[in-house]
C-alpha cells in the first residue's frame, strides 16, 4: 500500500461513523438517487448514479468496521481498494457531484449521500487523488491565504472603486459593528456591485457594520476538496476576526459553499460553538425587510425567475426569504418548475467549476436547468451565488440563450433610493 | 427423512435455530452499525417545526416532490409487495397461531380468500420489480448477487406458501415444510444482506432527517 | 468647466445628449481597451462611436460583446489572473455601448467598469490603486464638453 494510500485509507477510517454505517447497509439498490441527480439525468449514464459514487468508500467500510467484511478480507475473498481505482473514482467524486444534496432528499431508505461524498473527499484528497483545479485553490489558501489568490490589497482597490460609485465610505476594522461583512473571492474579482449593494442597504437601515482586513474571505476551498484541516484554517481566520471586532453577526455572502461551511460545519470544525451569529446576506435581507428597515421604491416589470442556489436552499434552510424579497421589487416574478428546495443545481458547485477537465459534464448537466427555464421563459434569471451566477451565465451561453443574471441583492439595492453624499 | 420429519425438524429445531440467530443477528448487527456513534452538532440550530429525523422517519414514505414520474414501477411495485408481505405475514390466520405461540399475543386475522388475493398481487408485484430490476440501466448496472438472492428469499416464502395453501405441485406435508424453511432461510439471512434495511431504515431516515431538520428543512 | 470628482462629473454626464452618451461611453472604455484587444470588443467600441449605428448592428455587436465577457470570468477557485480580469471589465464596460439606449446609469456603468479594468491592471502589477483612471475619464470629459461648446 502506498504511502498516499495508506494516508487516504487511514482518513476515511476516521470519518466513518453511524450514520454512514446505517446508510451503507440500508441502501438496497433502487436507483432512485440517480434519478435525483442532474448528471446522471442528463447524460443517461449509470456510472453517475450517486450511492455508486461511494462504492471504494463502502467496501472500505465492510472490510474494516464489519465483523463478516473483516473475516472475509482475512480470507481474501474481498476486493481491497487500491490506488488506482481511487483515481478512477476522482471523476466520479468531484467531477460528478457538486454536493447539491437532491439525492439525499429523494433516497426511500433515507441515506443522506452527499454527506457520504463530504467525507469521501476527505479520504481522497488525502491519498492525492483530488482534480488539479481544487488543489490549486488549496494551495493558494495555504500559502496566499485565498483560494483564488485574493489579498488585502485588491479588497481595498474594490472598496475604494465603491466608495467613489455611491460616496457611502465603507468601514474597515470597526470594533464593536454589529455585522462582519465576509465576501468571496468571487465578488472580489468578479461582483464588485455586491459590496456596493450591501453599502447601500446598510446605510438605509442604519446599521452598523465593517469589513475585516485579516479576514475578509468566505470562500473556503477546504470544504469542496475535502480537507477539514484546511477548512478549519479558514473558519478560524474569520472566527478570529469576528471575536476581534466583537461583531453580533458574520454575514455570509452570496456563495453558497461558504455559507454550508460557516455556518454548519464552522463550530464543528473549530470544536466550540459560536459566540456569534451566521447568516446568509439573504436572510439578514429579509430581517431588514420584516423590520420595515428595507424600503425599496420602484418594480422591475420584466419576468423574472429565481434559481436557488443549492447551499442556500435543500443544504441551507433558507427557502423562503429569496421569494419574499423577490416580491419586494418583482411585478412579474414566476417560479420555475421544481422551484424552492428541490430545485436542481446549476451544475457547477462544491468546486466543479474549478475543475477544467469537466466542463462538457457541466455542459450536458446544465440541460437540465435549460429545461427549467424554457417551460418559464423569463425575461431575466436572479440567483444569490456569485459562483451559480458564472456557472449559469456560461451554460446560457453554450445554449446561445440570450438571458441577462443578476444578483438578488444588487437588485434589491438598486431599489434604494440614492441618498448618499457623493450625489 | 420422510415428510413428516421433515416438518416436524422445520417446525422446532429449525424454527429455534433460525430465531435464535435473527435475533442475535439482528443484535449483533444493530451494535456493529449504531455502535459507531456520532459527533455532536455545536451549530446553531435552525427551528422549523416539521423538520426534524422523528418526521423524515414516516415523511420520506412518501415520494419526494416530482420523483413519483421518474420512476412509477420502483414506487408503486415496492409498496404494493411490501404493504402485501406485511398483510400476508400478520394477518393470515395460521401465520397469527403461530405469533400466539412464541408470544402470547394475537389478534384478528383477515378472510383466507382476501390473503390469497394479496398474495397473488404481492408476488406480481415482487415480479414486475424484478423485471425492472434487469431492464432499467441504472438498476441493472447497480445490482450484485445480493439483490438477486435477497428477491429468491423473499419471493419463496410466498410462493410455496401459496402452493402449500392450494395443495399445488408438492402433498401439503412437504410444501408446508418447505415454506416453513424458505420463511427460516429468509431470517438467517436477514441480519447479512440488504434485508437488514428493515431495521437500519429507522436509523437511516432519522440521522438524515435531524441532519437536515437541524438546517430547517424538513425532508 | 473643471471637473475634479465625482459629483461633477455625474453632473457633467447629464448634460449630454442620446447619440453623446454612446459615443462618450466608448470612448471611456476605448481608453482602457489595451487591457483588452478583444475584436468583439473592438468592433462593439467602433460601432458605438458612430452616430449612425442601426439597432440590428447593435444587437450583434451585443452578443460578440456578451461572449467575450463571458468567456473572460475567473472561476470559482481558480488562479486570478488580474490581466485577464481586467479584459473582462473592458467586456462588461463595452457591453453598455451597445445597448438599444445608452441612458445616464449605462454611461456611469461603462466609467465605472472601466476603472474596474485599470484597478486589475494595477493590481496585476502590484502597483498602489490611486484611482487614476477617475482622473483621466474627468480630463476626457472636460475635453468632450468644451468642443461640443457645453
């Protein structure tokens, strides 16, 4: 047995506990995960099946933790599980599963799989058998301290660019702010109207809140490759941080991963529970909004739709709040078919769309959500994940559908009226 | 051994044996899966009344939204032979004796004629999904020897309980043995295999339902 | 008139003119375009600084433009790569050119995403972000409304 091997094996043995024991003998063969799951659907083939996702992970688990599975390797009459068939599963894991949980919702005997695929990843990406793309952005969270490569400076170039949209300042290691605003990499580089949306509605609401220069990342690449140690590393950072400032709440960004890894695995991963609240930028929107401290003027009149990120909604809890504000600002807002928490998955989460080599999976995966939005045909798409937004916005251009995204919160914030002293 | 031997055996030491090791099977198995426990969730907890592993046990009976069409055989072929073996198993008049005697307890049974007709129904049931079982790509592609061999355990036992009840094939004596037997090979292995998911399928739905009950929502 | 932030320059905008607005707005971003060198970007820069533009040409110059754009996003987990990036700003900035009607938040859009460009090129080259790119949108401006004699 390798060294890498031997590593992976060793991981896996310790994320293996009841739950996945009890799934892994309840599971009886029905093929109705596969049914849930958008790329075996799309594709036909079985091989994407999702308990089939797990099969080096379930002989593992025979072999070591049942008594007949032990005698029987004794004997050698089991298959062991080796190097290379880790490698074949690589696609199979990662390629192949964006951790959108649909089949955990649909499984007859209640297997929660995407939770087994979480802790499969552990095992593979610690016996090297995770795709190039996650492990460059591991990388660069170890040693840049962003998964995308992110530092101090280009926070500020955004704050300032900002600050000069809509002469609202925006705050920086303020002690005491109510909220600590986290951001992903991918509103850094790519949204950087979330940051001035978020100023806006702050300001409307009055509340006080602050960025935070030695933890301004929500992306946590550790949560998608399958390394608690590295999604530890980033937890802390901004547990840290929020401890510092001694903020009330973090608020989590339009990411969807980042908030599955905050705000549910987060106190897990650090062994304490926080002092502090976690919520998604939509549900604080949607507390404003109750509170009558989120008052829009004006409604979009085109049809809209609405795409639930995955780690938002089934992963996350927060179903209804979108649909609330979308009404806030939307004359003509209609929801696609499977709409709410059985929505499918734009087909690029849990790092997929990181790993290059499976871009024409992705392809033929977005059929699906293409599917959704032709029996609505709407005049735009609103999403709140900045990476569902990318994701969509290429499928849409592979199917040469001319359909404008948008983030939820940039839109809600364009319905504030301008106040600020820069006008 | 001749017949009636042989139904003496079934009924006793048989039927002893198999019981004794269902029940240590079942316990042995029980503490090698549960025995693993968990960890503790130190997250803040989402509360939504509905959701949570108590609900999702009896909830996740029912199929998820939009799955009912994908796949009709798998939903409608399950049901109906397991609600049927479950008809047939405890509410067929011998089958109730027999549950007196180990037990103590006992209730109504249903007309012999009703039974019968479930049994039928149960085993084209049983037929139907297995048919399904070859010809859908997925479940052809996910089946093993374990599947095939837990379908031949579960079907005898209604199909020579069937013929024994209509005196088909074989003389009572020896259908009635080789039913009995079929129902105590059923039972050995039922600890071992697939079957098992009778026990763990409580388990299952309430860890993935307080997983997500914890999250607020309901499964 | 001078124009030295922000306020003024909004309020310089606003007194331009529909076919102004375009051809305004493409010249910010054909100022930041050789962070780019995109065709479709070109071709969609060249088309908006016409007066004569028809709707149909906009309509294509919009989907080279949308392509580019996409095509240029960095993925979730991937290696920024500033340079790139700021072509894709160049993109988004482009894209505002060419919509059927260029109104007054397109034109502050396609200033905005333009800085964004020059902010990435900054980066990219590690330098510091004084907003130079304010600057020079402001001189471009003061320069356009003195010779239309506003």
């Amino acid at each position: 047995m390798s060294a890498s091997l031997d590593k992976g094996v060793r991981v896996l043995k310790e994320v293996m506990d009841a739950p996945i024991a009890s799934y892994f003998n309840s599971c009886v063969h029905c093929g109705l995960c596969a049914e849930a799951c958008l790329f075996y659907t799309e594709t036909g083939d079985p091989k994407y099946t999702p308990i089939h996702k797990l099969e080096p992970m379930r002989r593992l688990y025979e072999q070591e933790f049942t008594l007949l599975g032990r005698l029987s390797k004794m004997l050698g009459l089991s298959k062991p599980v080796t190097d290379e068939e880790l490698g074949e599963w690589q696609e199979l894991v990662y390629n192949s599963c964006t951790l959108c949980g649909r089949c955990s919702v649909v499984c007859p005997v209640g297997n929660d799989i995407v939770y087994m695929v979480r802790k499969f990843r552990e095992g593979m990406s610690a016996a090297g058998h995770a795709p190039e793309g996650i492990k460059g952005a591991v990388k660069r969270t170890v040693t840049i301290g962003s998964p995308m490569g992110i530092k101090l400076p280009a926070v500020k170039a955004q704050m300032k660019h900002v600050e000069a949209d809509h002469g609202i300042p925006i705050p920086l290691d303020q002690v005491g702010a109510e909220y600590l605003v986290m951001l992903s990499s991918m509103e850094i580089i790519n949204f950087p109207e979330y940051l001035a949306a978020i100023a806006k509605i702050m300001h409307q609401a009055g509340k006080t809140w602050t960025l935070c220069s030695e933890a301004f990342e929500a992306t946590n690449a550790g949560m998608q490759i399958g390394n608690s140690d590295l999604a530890r590393v980033i937890v802390s950072r901004i547990v840290a941080g929020a401890e510092k400032l001694k903020v009330k709440t973090v608020i989590s960004p339009e990411c969807g991963h980042a908030y599955t890894a905050l705000r549910w695995e987060g106190a897990n991963l650090i062994g304490r529970p926080f002092g502090f609240k976690v919520q998604h930028i939509v549900e604080v929107l949607e507390e404003l909004r109750v509170a009558g401290l989120l008052k829009t003027v004006g409604m979009e009149t085109d049809r809209l739709t609405f795409h639930d990120p995955c780690q938002l909604a089934r992963r996350g809890g927060v179903i209804q709040p979108q649909r609330n504000l979308m009404n806030m600002v939307a004359k003509d807002f209609v929801e696609m078919p499977d709409a709410g928490f059985m929505n499918w998955c734009c087909g690029g989460g849990g790092g997929a769309s990181a790993i290059e080599e499976g871009e024409a999976l992705r392809m033929e995966a977005f059929k699906r959500k293409k599917s959704q939005l032709d029996a609505v045909k709407p005049a735009r798409l609103v999403t709140a994940c900045a990476n569902c937004r990318i994701v969509l916005e290429e499928g849409l251009e592979h199917y040469q559908m001319n359909l404008p995204v948008i983030g939820l919160t940039e839109m809600i914030a364009e319905h504030i009226p301008d106040t600020a002293g820069g006008d | 051994m001749d017949p009636l031997q042989f139904l003496t055996w079934v009924r006793g030491t048989g039927l002893n044996l198999a019981l004794s090791i269902l029940v240590l099977g079942v316990l042995w198995r029980l503490i090698e899966i549960y025995g693993l426990g968990r960890k503790a969730d130190l997250s803040a907890q989402r509360d939504v009344s509905g959701a949570s592993g108590w609900h999702t046990i009896f909830r996740r009976s029912v199929p998820a939204p939009g799955m009912l069409k994908t796949s009709p055989v798998t939903y409608i072929g399950g049901y109906v032979f397991h609600v049927g073996l479950a008809l047939v198993v405890f509410l067929f008049a011998p089958h109730i004796k027999l549950i007196q005697s180990l037990l103590g307890v006992s209730w109504p049974g249903l007309p012999s004629q009703m039974v019968d007709f479930v049994t039928v129904v149960a085993m084209a049931a049983m037929v139907l999904v297995l048919i399904d079982r070859i010809t859908k790509p997925v479940k052809r592609f996910l089946s093993t020897f374990g599947d095939w061999f837990t379908w031949g355990l579960t079907f005898l036992p209604l199909l020579t309980g069937w013929m024994a009840v209509h005196h088909v094939l074989l003389p009572y004596t020896l259908m009635l043995a080789l039913h009995i037997l079929s129902v105590e090979l059923l039972l050995i292995f039922l600890p071992f295999t697939k079957l098992f998911h009778a026990f763990t399928v409580f388990g299952s739905r309430w860890f993935n339902g307080t997983v997500n009950g914890h999250k607020g929502v309901p499964v | 008139m001078s124009i030295s932030n922000d306020r003024e320059f909004k309020a310089a905008l606003a007194k331009l003119g529909d076919v102004q607005r375009r051809q305004v707005a493409a010249h910010f971003v054909q100022q930041v375009f050789d962070l780019s060198n995109d065709p479709r970007v070109k071709a969609a820069l060249d088309l908006a600084g016409r007066a004569d533009a028809s709707a149909a040409e906009l309509s294509v110059a919009a989907a080279g433009v949308n392509t580019a754009r996409v095509e240029s996003f960095t993925q979730c987990g991937r290696d920024t790569d500033w340079h790139s990036q700021a072509s894709h700003f160049v993109a988004r900035a482009a894209q505002e050119c060419v919509k059927p009607e260029v109104d007054l938040s397109d034109l502050w859009e396609a200033a905005m995403q333009s800085r964004m460009a020059r902010i990435c090129k900054a980066l990219a080259a590690g330098e510091g972000t004084k907003d130079r790119e304010a600057e020079v949108q402001y001189q471009a401006l003061e320069t356009i409304l003195k010779v239309s004699g506003s």
